[in-house]
C-alpha cells in the first residue's frame, strides 16, 4: 500500500483479523474481530500496533468506533466475509476503500406530518431501519438523525414509539437497539 491513498483502507486478511490502513500512511495496523450475539455485531477484541512507535496521541486518534462501523456495514451487505475473508474465488485479500461521511446506508425518511401523529407505517419504518443501524453503528440514533436532518432528541422519541407499537424489541438497559 502506498501513501497515496486520501481515504483510510480495510484489508480482510481471514479468521478475523483485519488491516486497516490511515488515510495518507503506508503502515497498518491489525485488530481481530469477532462476532458477540449480544450485541449482534462484529466487535474488536484485539488491536496490533506494529512496526513504529505508539503514542498516547496514535491511541487517542485511533478510530476504533469507526473501524468496527465499517466492518459491520460491509459484513451486513455482504461484501466480506470475516472469518474467510481469502475466499477461492478472490486472488487476493480483499481490500475497501473507505469513504468518510455520513451513514449512506440508511435510506431516505418517508414524509410524514411535521407535528402530531405520524401513524403506524411510519414507526414501522423507523423501526426497521434503527434496528438495521444498531447492527452496524456504535451511535445508531445519532447518524439517523445526521442522514434524516433532525435532532438526535426527535430520532430518539420516534424509536420510543417504535418500540411502544411494537416495531421493536423492548430496550434493555446497556445495549443497544
């Protein structure tokens, strides 16, 4: 990998274990992820630091929450995967460009009333795509209010309905979704 690459980069090197790559360097580092049925989603359990130097600042500025968002949003799409990433038909380790931004995966809110009741497929909705996002996300309720253009705060009474609908599961203290 050279220096050239602006955006960071996740190579998928098999049982767990990825590379990732800061924007603009040429050395990586490696970190395993494994999968935890509670809470649902590939989490890091390990983390190499090879080859230079580490500094409180290289620990502090290391994008933990961001690289276990991306892993688990490529896993979901099933662009990778995890445990054998070398698959027979890829001649070589699968490597993702990533591009920094908002959470281009949830999909556009459906209209609704700005003020009052918003009825039932509109929690459904909602529903459904926060349960998606709590797969992929550390802060799933605060990226759909950035992709959705309203306040965390507002985001947060939809789901509360949501799950008072019964569109999802009731919450339980310390886990999300």
């Amino acid at each position: 990998m050279d220096a050239s690459h602006a955006n960071p980069r996740l190579a998928f090197e098999g049982e767990g274990w990825v590379a990732y790559t800061p924007p603009n360097k040429r050395f990586a580092t490696r970190l395993h992820v494994s999968y935890k049925p509670t809470p649902g989603r590939w989490v890091v359990d390990a983390v190499q630091f090879a080859d230079f130097r580490v500094t409180a600042r290289d620990l502090r500025d290391f994008p933990l929450g961001k690289i276990e968002v991306w892993v688990n949003q490529l896993a979901q799409q099933g662009l990778v995967d995890m445990i054998d990433a070398k698959r027979p038909e890829l001649s070589d380790t699968p490597h993702f460009a990533i591009t920094e931004g908002t959470a281009t995966w949830a999909p556009k809110l459906p209209s609704a009333p700005a003020k009052g009741p918003k009825g039932d497929e509109f929690y459904r909705f909602v529903g459904e795509v926060y349960g998606k996002a709590a797969v992929v996300s550390t802060r799933p309720a605060a990226e759909l209010a950035k992709v959705w253009g309203v306040p965390a705060t507002t985001v947060h009474r939809w789901i509360r309905e949501a799950r008072r609908r019964g569109h999802l599961r009731p919450a339980e203290p310390g886990r999300r979704g």
